[in-house]
C-alpha cells in the first residue's frame, strides 16, 4: 500500500530491477505503474545511485556525501 502525494492509499506490485541515471547505475526496489501513474524516481532509487536533487537548481547532482551505516 502507497500513499499518493495527493494524499489516496493505493496497491502496487514491488520488485527488483537494475536502474540507470546521470551515467550512475544500481539495482532497486521498484513499484510497477499502472495507466495513469506519474513516473517518478523516489529516494530509495536516488540513495542506491548516489544522487540527489539540488535544492536551489531542482536538477540531479551526485550526492557529495554519502551516509554510512
């Protein structure tokens, strides 16, 4: 179960699957779309690739630190 940015609880299928983004490449979790669905790249994905978004540019960047747990 998500919650939508709108704020509904919807069901998705999740899986695994490997991503690529700014020459940066991971495996992830995934949430399959339905029709309708807005693609989007959430934070899980963006951590796993070591990028994140530029607050004053709101582009992708590579993450100057990465958190080590």
């Amino acid at each position: 179960m998500f919650k939508t940015i709108e704020g509904k609880l919807i069901e998705r299928e999740i899986g695994e699957a490997p991503i690529e983004c700014k020459g940066e490449k991971a495996t992830t979790i995934i949430v399959f779309a339905e029709e309708g669905d807005v693609e989007v790249l959430g934070v899980y994905a963006l951590e796993g690739l070591g990028l994140e978004v530029d607050s004053a540019t709101k582009e992708l960047r590579k993450s100057e630190a990465i958190l080590a747990l």
